[in-house]
C-alpha cells in the first residue's frame, strides 16, 4: 500500500524540528512573505508583485536583494507545488502575521488545480495551560500530536473568505476590510479578529500613530529608558493585544519614530545589535502620548499598510476607527 505524500504548511520554520520531533516526517513548506510588513499591491504579474515585495524587504528588513527575490521566488514556487501531493496540512495561529498569510494560502486554493486531493487546517488562539498564548513555536512535540487530531477539511466557505480577504488586504483602500470585519468571518472567526487589529495600524485620528507606535511609546512612559530589546520584549508579551511582529519589523518601527523632523524617541546606537540601542522618550513622544500632538501632521507619512498608500504628500491619508 503507498504511503498518502503529505505537506505541512507554516507561515515560518518556528515548528519544523518540533513536527521531526513529534513523528511526523512529511515534507514541510515555509510560506513566509510577512504582508503585515510594507506594500502587498495588485500587481499584473507574479514576477512583479514578488519584485516589489523583494525592493521593500531589501530595503526596510534585509539588506540583499538577490537574496531576498530568491528567497520569494522558492516559496512561490514550492507553493505551486503542493498541489501533487495527496494531502496538505496548514498550521496557523489568530495574529494578523499568520492570518494575512492564510489568507492568501487559502485565495491561492481556492482554485480546485491548485490544491491537492485533501487541504486541512487549524487556526486556534489558545493553548491549554499556556496563560499568554502566542503561537504554535511555543508548543513542544507533545501539544503538536494534540493539536493533529483538531485539524479539519477547509471548507468551501473558507476558500471563498480567502478570496474576499485577500483582495481586501491587496485594496488601495480600507473600506473593503472594514466590510469583512464588520461581517464577523463566520467561517473562520480568527480572520475578522486580525484583521481588526491590522488595520490598528492605520494612524489614529487622536495623535496618527499606528497601536504598535502608540504602545511603544507608552512603555517608555512607563517604564523609562530601556535597551531595544527590553522594550521589544515589553511590547511583545505584556502591552500588544496579538503580537505579530519580529524584533526586526520592531527595529524598523523604532527607526521609524526616531529618525525624522520631530522624533517621538531616540535612540543611541551602541553595540553592533540593534538589540542594543538605548532608547529614550521624546518630549514631542510625550505630546503625542497625550493627544496634544499628531505625528502624521509633525513628520507627515509615507508608508504601506497592505495595499494601502499611507502618502501625506499625495492625500492618501486614511485614519483607524
């Protein structure tokens, strides 16, 4: 009898060993491209959507082009591949990292060529005995075996959300996503929730920092000067609601908040880790925290949020609700 070829699918390698280390010694897929991070536009190619992502990521995340365009290029391509296998399994947690890229897995899907025989999934936002759960890397091999006997087929209603999800997230507007939220995702519970949390990262109509930006500079508030990695480690386990973020999309934020007109902190670069910055609350920051100031309008914006230009220059200027 021929063994069934199955593929597990995560949106990282923080579970590979563990998988090894709980019996399960099928082929494994990290599908990683971080859409939380910089623009995920409407392209007319595939080529130039990942060229785009490539340009960002070399220039914001990782410093090698080549390497980065490369890097897409496998995942993609793997991607394509998983339709020859007889069965796919895809590991996903509620944070907005892992839900965005679940979003395009299941839009990807959704076309019956392009998916194998059997597609199932969880998506869960909690663990057993784990009080702050956020995600599966935590787990050891033991809650992996658990967890496989909660895998269920994706339904065609979840294939269809992934579709609407994923042009939402790809709009040059946040009305399609206020929409998808404001429905609740039946289908899938985990999407709406974030998804409500991305788009937090439109600047805020009281002081136009994203929640990432504004719970930052709170925790220095709080808790005064700290290395980065302190404050990382504050923002990511005890301040953000559902963490989704690397420390270095954290250093891109910090960089971003200090190195403009009217800084909202600085930072004093010792060490040859960013881990290592010292970072300290500005004056303006503490404006800011007050809603007496509004950082778009002190250091105007121009950054992506999915598809969405945030662009002061050019109007394009949305606000969370």
């Amino acid at each position: 009898m021929t063994r069934e070829s199955v593929i597990h699918i995560r949106c990282g390698t923080d579970i590979q060993q563990t998988l090894v280390d709980a019996g399960f010694s099928d082929d494994f897929l990290a599908f990683y491209d971080p859409y939380v991070h910089g623009p995920v536009p409407r392209a007319d190619s595939l080529d130039d959507f990942l060229q785009c992502r490539a340009h960002f990521i070399a220039d914001s995340l990782h410093p090698n082009y080549d390497e980065v365009l490369e890097g897409l290029q496998q995942q993609y391509a793997a991607l394509d591949g998983v339709r020859h296998y007889d069965a796919a399994y895809l590991w996903f947690e509620h944070d907005s990292f892992d839900q965005l890229i679940l979003a395009k897995l299941l839009a990807y899907f959704a076309d019956r060529e392009a998916r194998p025989a059997h597609l199932k999934m969880i998506s869960i936002t909690q663990y057993p005995g784990i009080d702050r759960f956020i995600g599966l890397g935590q787990l050891p091999p033991e809650a992996l075996q658990v967890l496989w006997q909660e895998f269920m087929d994706v339904t065609p209603e979840q294939l269809e959300l992934g579709v609407q999800v994923w042009a939402a997230v790809q709009s040059p507007s946040p009305d399609a996503l206020f929409e998808v939220i404001a429905g609740g995702t039946p289908a899938l519970p985990t999407m709406a929730i974030a998804l409500d949390r991305h788009l937090k990262e439109l600047p805020s109509k009281r002081n136009g920092l994203s929640l990432a930006e504004d719970l930052t500079l709170q925790i220095l508030d709080d808790k005064g000067d700290l290395t980065a990695a302190k404050l990382f480690n504050w923002y990511n386990n005890q301040y953000e609601p559902l963490p989704f973020m690397g420390d270095s999309g954290y250093w891109l934020l910090l960089d971003g908040l200090a190195s403009c007109g009217k800084p909202a902190l600085t930072i004093a670069r010792q060490g040859e880790q960013p881990n290592d910055w010292h970072v300290s609350l500005t004056d303006v920051g503490r404006q800011l925290l007050a809603g007496d100031a509004d950082w778009v309008e002190l250091n105007g914006i121009d950054r992506w949020l999915g598809g969405i230009h945030l662009n002061s220059r050019h109007g394009g200027l949305y606000r969370s609700i």
